[in-house]
C-alpha cells in the first residue's frame, strides 16, 4: 500500500505503475458531466479556472445528500469515460496530476498522460459507504448551483484507490484481464 | 373482494425504496462469500472483501450502498380480487417514492425530459410495470435500477436459426463490451422469447430472482449454468481488474414466442443487487 499527500508532483505520478494500490490524503476537487463542461468552456473562452488544478486530482462522483451528522453522502466513483472530451484540455494546459474514477479512458486521454504525467486511479464503483467514510471534510468551491454536480474540495484521509492506467499507459484493465482469461 | 386503500400504499413505498437501497439480502451475503472463496486475483479478493464491508456499512449507518440510488422501478402484483379506494394507485406510488428518496437522503437522479434533461427533484416519476393476478393481494416491489449497468444493456432479435449458441454468443459480446462500466460481479438478467419488449421486461424480471437461485425448468437451468461458466472464463473479474467473478450469477427468464423470432435481451444487475418486496 503506497500513500501520496495531495498537492503531488511530476516525479510521484510517474513513479506510480499501473497495479499499485494508494491511499490518498490531503484534498481532491470533485466534478463530473456539468462542471467538466463548464471549466473546458471558460478555457476556451480565455478565462481562468475557479480553482487551481496543478498537481491536483480530480475525482468524478456524485454523491448522495448528506444526512444530519454526516459529511456526505454514498461517494463512489462514476464513468470516467463522459469526462474524455474535456479531461485532455485540463491535463495539458492546467496540469491536472490525477484523476480517480472508474472505467476505461480514451486513447486521446491516455496520451495526455504520458506526455503532461498525469495517473489515472479507480475507485471501487459502487462501494459509496465505504469510500465515503474516508472524506472528512467537503466544502463547495466552485459552481454552486450546479448542486451535486458543484465542485467540491474534499479533505480526505487514507481514501483508498487503485492505479488503473499509469504515465507510460499501461492499463490495468487490459492487463489484468488477460491475465485470467480462459476463453 | 377486498378493499385496499391506496393512502396505505403510501408509506410501504416509501420503506422499500430506502430498505433497497441501504440493505442487500440473505443471498447477497452468500454470493459474496462464495465469490471471496472462489476468486484467485488478489486485487479482486481485495474488491470483493471492500465490497462486503461497504454492504456492511451501508447497513448499519442506514445509508446508501451506492450513491447511484437509480430510477426506481416497480413491479406491481394486483390480486383482481381487490378494489382500490382513496385515489390512483401510480399518484399513490410516486408519492411514496417522493418520500422515500427525501427522508432516506438518496440521490435524485430523474428527469423530466430525455431532452431537457431538468432534474424532478425528488426521483419521480418511477417506471411502474403493473400485472393482474389471482387473488386478494397487492404485492409491490422496489428495485431501483442505477445507469452504469442499465447503458450496457440491450436486445437483439435473433434468427431463429441461431438458436442457444446464437444466445450465447450475444450474451458473451454483451458482457465483454460491458467491462467495467457494470460495477462488476453482477448479476446478468437474460430474457428469451416473446417480443421486443417482453424479452427487455423478462431479463429485468430475471434480476429479481434470488442469487443461487435456479430457474425452475430444467434446459434453462443449465443454459443459466453454462452462461455463468462462460462469463467467468472471460476473466474480467471484480471492478474488470481480472479475475475468476465477472458475475455472481446469471437469471434466465423464457416467455412462448413466434415461429419467425428469438427474441434475446440482457440487463445488467451491478453487484449492488437492489430490491424489496411488500404485500399489503
Ligand atoms: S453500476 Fe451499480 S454499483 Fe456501479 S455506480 Fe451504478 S448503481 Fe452504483
């Protein structure tokens, strides 16, 4: 078990390889269809960002409301893949270093990655309680009234993640699959 | 004849729609510790004990097992001998489910339009498939469906001539595309026969069958059998990070057909096997 403090730089994110179990500490911003979609917008329109992405990670949920006494809701990850057209655009030119969700990326991403050293970690979809209990603290940053889709900025405590695609590319998906297959 | 009052309904919905969602059952329990058993990956043993704890979790603070509490669907058993007083039954319904995604703090995840696309604000309206029975009851049961596993679902109508291997076929090609996008293990609801929209309707209704559960008629059964053998050499595995448990199970429903079809469809259960079940 690796554990990395957020903000991380270059020399962390490619040290990691696809496979590596992490714990995450420190703070991630939460955004997903709608706040991806806007910050890719004010970019191309030349503005700034409302927060500063560099050597932050990005993570893709929707929680459930908070009920009295707690923080947040059920917060697992969702499919990273709706993100795609917009996360190239963040990697390259605000240097997103991670980004945790669950699914397959696209080559276009992939390739960002390489080039900026950007680690792409999974959550276990659908394990909301658990990964909830990790988040100590969520406060919203940016866009709110987009509601569960705003942006949150989470302080987290050992919040558990799986490398899924590191910096050279290499997909835990693809690999582990062949790994087992019998067909 | 006996009188039910849809007012009563009202607060039964609204129990169901939380027990599914925060508690999974006797059954679940025990695929997962088979699952455990059976998995050879150490990731995946590592996913399915974390999946075991978030059930765990989930149940005891009462909260969501996933924040993907779905659009709930509802399957109604109406007993025709029973007369329903106090207003429309489906208002009654999605009152209920109003409720019960408010007080249970679950997400809201309906919209009013597939095109406009605004959020109802509080689940509704739910998708409600309703059948006449024998009988003086009304059953209800909640089975809130989440999108990750419901987008890699689908139909196809197969050439009768394709026969169980042209089933087969589909179902494997289903469950590859599908990866990771299913939460997997999972349950795979399969329908055969009928028509386009019996068969989607069946694969649904298969999901509601109790894991470890076979179907009743023998050539089924072990067409269930052979499908789960084939899905779990695909080697997918939990979360699709390899391994032996792609599915925890596989439900087939059959429904009488036409002499030109074979219909087939699949509908995906993610391993947050959620649904319950009243009788008023
Ligand atoms: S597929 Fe199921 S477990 Fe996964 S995020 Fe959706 S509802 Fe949750």
């Amino acid at each position: 078990m690796i554990k990395i403090t957020t903000p991380i730089d270059e020399a962390t994110a490619r040290s990691l390889k696809a496979g590596d179990q992490v714990l995450i500490n420190g703070i991630i911003y939460t955004g997903r269809d709608a706040a991806h979609k806007r910050m890719f917008d004010a970019l191309k329109a030349g503005q700034e960002l409302p927060v500063d992405l560099r050597d932050q990670i990005i993570y893709y949920v929707g929680p459930c409301p908070a009920k009295p006494g707690q923080v947040i809701g059920a917060a697992g990850p969702t499919t990273s893949g709706r993100m795609d057209a917009y996360t190239p655009t963040l990697i390259r030119e605000k240097y997103l270093r991670g980004m945790i969700g669950k699914g397959g990326r696209s080559p276009e991403v992939i390739k960002a990655m390489r080039d900026i050293g950007t680690v792409y970690f999974l959550a276990i979809g659908g394990a909301g309680a658990l990964l909830a209990q990790r988040i100590k603290k969520a406060t919203v940053v940016a866009y709110e009234d987009l509601g569960p889709e705003a942006i949150y900025c989470l302080v987290v405590e050992d919040f558990p993640v799986i490398v899924g695609i590191d910096c050279q590319g290499n997909n835990l998906y693809t690999i582990g699959r062949s790994q087992y297959r019998q067909l | 004849m006996k009188e039910i009052n849809v007012q009563d309904v009202i607060p039964v919905v609204e129990r169901l729609c939380i027990e599914s969602c925060t508690l999974l059952g006797e059954d679940w329990w025990q695929a997962i510790d088979q699952a455990i058993a059976r998995e050879e990956s150490t990731i995946g043993r590592d996913i399915l004990s974390q999946l075991k704890e978030n059930a765990r979790l989930a149940a005891t603070t009462s909260s969501a097992i996933c924040q993907d509490t779905g659009i709930a669907v509802i399957f109604v058993e109406l007993g025709q001998d029973v007369r329903l007083t106090g207003g429309n039954l489906y208002d009654a319904i999605n009152e209920g489910v109003r409720r019960g995604y408010t007080k249970g703090y679950l997400r809201k995840s309906v919209l009013n339009d597939p095109l406009i696309r605004k959020n109802t604000g509080d689940n509704t309206p739910a998708i409600i498939h309703t059948h006449i029975v024998n009988g003086d009851f009304l059953k209800i049961t909640v089975a809130p469906k989440g999108a990750g596993s419901e987008n890699v679902s689908g139909v196809k109508m197969l050439k009768p001539s394709e026969g169980v291997e042209g089933i087969k076929r589909y179902v494997l090609q289903m469950v590859e595309e599908a990866g990771g996008n299913t939460c997997p293990p999972t349950l795979v609801g399969v329908g055969i026969g009928g028509d386009l929209e019996e068969v989607a309707l069946l694969a649904k209704k298969a999901l509601l069958r109790p894991l470890l559960q076979r179907h009743p008629l023998p050539h089924i059964a072990q067409l269930e059998e052979e499908l789960l053998t084939m899905i779990n050499k695909t080697g997918i595995g939990p979360q699709a990070l390899g391994g032996r448990i792609t599915a925890l199970d596989v439900h087939i429903e059959v429904y009488p057909t036409h002499i030109a079809c074979l219909p087939v469809a699949v509908n995906f259960q993610c391993h947050a096997v959620r649904h319950a079940e009243a009788v008023l």
